[in-house]
C-alpha cells in the first residue's frame, strides 16, 4: 500500500526570505515577551500580527525593521540595541546556555538576558568580545563573507622563527581544508617561547591553535586584541564596558558589504583598511533612532 503523504506545510505570506529576516519567536522574545516556548504559545493562540494579518506559523522569518508586529492589539516596542565590549578571562565559557551552570561571559555584563556573544573564543582563550542584542551587526562581524579581521596576541612555546612563519602565511591544511591568516608577526622571542600577533578574517574552530600545533608550537596564550575596528585597549581582566557610538558606526562601517572588495584587497596585502577609506560619512541603522510620532503608551515594552 503506498505511503499517505503529509500534508505539505503552510507557509506564512508574511515570511520574509531575506538573509536578514530572523524566526518571529527569536524577535518576540527579544522584545521582552518571555522564553522561546512562551512567545511560541503566543504565536500558536493568533495573538500576534504582522501588519494587520494574525500570523500562527511558527516557522515565519521577518525582518522587525520592515513591518508592523503587534501582540494582543499593540504595537511591539524592540528592545533599543545594546553593545559591550568584554575582556574575557580565560575559563569562562562564550556560550549563551550551560546545563551545568558554569560562568558565562553574559553573566559579566548587564543586560545578560538580552544578549548574545557575537562570534567565540575557546574556554582557555581570554581577550575581547562584543556582546549584543543586534542581530545584524553580530552577523556582519561573525560570518567569514564579510571578512572582518580579528587580531590576536599569541605566546608559544619554543622559538619560531621567520621562515616557520612564512610558511604558516601561506596557509596550513587543516581537516576541513586549507586555512589561511591574514597576518603573521613575529613580536618577541624569548627564552622558552615566542610572542606573536595573529590576523585571522575566518572563523574555523580553534584555529590559532590547530595552526600553530601543525607547526610544533603549543599555544601558552592566547588573547584577542580586537575585532574589526574595535580595540581591547587596556580594559581590565573580567571588565566590560558599553560601547560609544562612534565605535559602533566604526563597525558598521568597516563591516558595511559595498566595502567588501577593499577589505578583501587590504586583507590579502595584510594591511587593516582603514574606516576613513571605507566610507566618509554613514547613518547610523534606522532602530537607533526614536520615533516621534509614536506614542510610548501604545507600546508593549
């Protein structure tokens, strides 16, 4: 007897396709309104529209920016966007949940329920990391198409030499294929171990380290100095700090895709471009900007 086929899924009309779009629940829930499920249950019970429409797919993606979400009759406040710098200690985990409960690098910021670590660093690594609620910052830095240089500072065991870093800048076969840095120098070479700074726009899993393995050097230290245009600087171990808005429009900026090309050529001459070359002038995005014609009581905060 031929198998009953289930019937196909209904999709939403109002599910966006753009890379941009996020899950409505993921939206829902940073606003504010409760856990994944919780916001889920809303959905399900036709509690919420999207421009007019009461929408109960659970798979529907929408870009928050681009249309008109309400929940029980009223108008969704987004939460305003948030942006820490952190200087992670090393042992401190970069991801969001941990059954076991062990120290996350949110639990060191304020707004730990409304953020997210853009990118990682192992448990051992320390230095800096971005925490946001902004979707698409954290996209634009995190993903390896954009090309957002990450620079490290790195103490290894033994003496590298020039000639072992030539060969690492050529690129290092890894399991998942070849790897490549952006940029090798040679800092210090004391006794015992070398001190070098490290350029990466990739993002494989623990890659400084499988590196500079395949080269015969155990990494002593690891830290990330900066991301992008933002700079550790000399922020202590453990502290955080919010970011000013010239530093997030520098990221913007730098991480801006018509500038995509420039960053490419930069990355391969191992010269950072700088924000000036990319873009004299940029707006900051739209959702940083208060509406005037609305009124704050018509809002579901």
């Amino acid at each position: 007897m031929a198998k009953k086929r289930s019937p196909k899924k209904k999709v939403s009309p109002h599910s966006s396709t753009s890379p941009d779009a996020q899950r409505l629940n993921k939206v829902l829930a940073a606003a504010g309104l409760g856990s994944r499920r919780k916001v889920e249950e809303l959905i399900e019970q036709g509690r919420v529209q999207i421009d007019g429409d009461i929408v109960t797919d659970l798979s529907c993606k929408v870009e928050p920016d681009q249309v008109k979400i309400k929940v029980d009759g009223q108008l969704l406040k987004r939460s305003r966007p948030v942006y820490y710098a952190l200087n992670k200690p090393p042992g401190v985990l970069s991801t969001n949940y941990d059954p076991s409960g062990r120290m996350r690098v949110i639990d060191l910021v304020p707004d730990r329920d409304r953020v997210f670590s853009v990118g990682r660093l192992d448990q051992s690594s320390e230095g800096l990391m971005l925490l946001t609620n902004d979707g698409d910052l954290a996209q634009r830095l995190a993903h390896p198409r954009f090309h957002i240089q990450k620079s490290y500072f790195v103490v290894v065991a033994g003496q590298m030499t020039e000639d072992e870093l030539n060969k690492l800048r050529k690129g290092v076969y890894l399991a998942e294929g070849m790897a490549r840095i952006d940029g090798a120098t040679l800092k210090r070479v004391r006794k015992g171990c070398t001190e070098l700074e490290i350029v990466l726009s990739e993002g494989k899993n623990r890659e400084i380290r499988r590196i500079l393995a395949r080269a015969g050097h155990k990494v002593v230290l690891l830290r990330r100095i900066a991301i992008g245009t933002l700079r550790l600087g000399q922020m202590p171990v453990g502290a955080s700090r919010t970011l000013t808005s010239a530093e997030v429009k520098a990221l913007y900026v730098a991480s801006d895709p018509a500038n995509r090309t420039k960053r490419q050529a930069a990355n391969s001459s191992g010269k950072p471009a700088s924000v000036k070359s990319l873009a004299n002038k940029r707006k900051l995005p739209s959702r940083w900007k208060k509406n005037d014609d609305e009124e704050d009581d018509d809002l579901l905060s």
